[in-house]
C-alpha cells in the first residue's frame, strides 16, 4: 500500500513539475472542412471550403522520451458549400477544446512529432444556408479525433492534421432546413497552424 501511494505521489510530482515548466503559446492558421455522410433526399455534396481557427495554446514535455501534451482552446469557423449550387454555403462557429499528444524527437534546433488529437466543440454561431434554422434542429456538441504531424523549431510551432467529426449536424429527429436535411451529417477536413510559444 505504502508503494503504492509512494508511486502516485511520484507521478504526480513529475506531471506537476512538467506543467509548470510547459510553454503558453498563441496559434491560428486554416481550416479545410467538407461535410460527409449525409443522409438526405436532395442528394446534395457539401464539398471542401476554406475557415479558420485561432487562439490559446499550452505545451508541456513530460520526462518520457519524446512526450508532449498540448491542450488548446480555440475559435473555430468551419465553412462548407454545396456543389450543386455553388453559391450556397453554410458556417458554424466552434470553441474548441483539443488536446495534441505528441510524441517526437529533440533533436537539438528543431524536434519533429506526430500526434492524436481527441477534441470536443462547442457550436456558438452559425450563417449562410444556416442562418436562419433554428438551434433545436442542429446539435451545437461535435466531437471527434484529429491525426497529423508537425514541428517545433525554437518558439515557432507548424502542424498539419486530418480532422473526423464524429458528432452529427443534424439527429434522425430533426426538422431541414430551408428544403435540406443534413442528418448524420459530419464536419471533417485538413487544418493547418502556426503557433508561437512564449
């Protein structure tokens, strides 16, 4: 028992003192989002358009070899249009809250990682073809993973990760809108970023 709460408390100790050492930081870049597996009657495809993302970042390097946590809270605007009429797309405004596990090699000047990201979101705004419908049709939770790589050079950071949604636009329940339904709808594209760490 005694080893036991000694092995906790060590632990514990080392997180402690990897987070206090962590670096903040601040991140933006692109968002290239589609909206996939639609289960509609207009047969419509919601292809890939550009958004953005921006906000807080906060990297901590724990004592295992090549080990990083870096949570974020960022804004997100994630933009998608409909192929079959170009001139008709939609927007949903995101705070999000990912976290990056990576894992890389310090290699002196510069130290190159791949990472998972699970992340939930929260949906604050919406615009376009979205403009009007009403929050009780479409869920403001989206959650998922991200997949990607990146590199650490001095203070300046570059990722690029795959984004699934695995949280639904719209539940089998919910009304369409303006003539379109987007039940099982997901989020998912490729995000780029910068960041600067502090």
């Amino acid at each position: 028992m005694k080893k036991t709460t000694t092995l906790v408390l060590l632990l514990f100790l080392v997180a402690g003192t990897a987070w206090s050492q962590g670096r903040l930081g601040i991140k933006g870049g692109l968002n290239f989002n589609s909206l996939d597996d639609i289960t509609s009657d207009t047969d419509a495809t919601w292809n890939r358009q550009t958004g953005y993302h921006l906000g807080l970042t906060y990297q901590a390097k724990l004592p295992v070899l090549g080990l990083a946590l870096q949570p974020e809270l960022m804004f997100e605007r994630k933009n998608s249009e409909n192929m079959n009429a170009p001139h008709q797309s939609l927007y949903m405004d995101y705070l999000t809250l990912p976290l990056n596990i990576q894992i890389g090699l310090d290699l002196l000047l510069f130290r190159p990682f791949v990472m998972v990201s699970p992340y939930i979101s929260y949906a604050m705004g919406k615009g376009d073809f979205l403009a009007n419908a009403n929050w009780d049709d479409i869920n403001r939770l989206d959650y998922g993973y991200a997949l990607g790589g990146g590199i650490d050079i001095w203070r300046l950071q570059v990722t690029g990760k795959y984004v699934w949604g695995l949280g639904k636009l719209q539940d089998a329940t919910s009304q369409p809108i303006s003539g379109e339904t987007f039940k099982n709808g997901k989020m998912e594209g490729f995000q780029l970023s910068v960041a600067w760490m502090f």
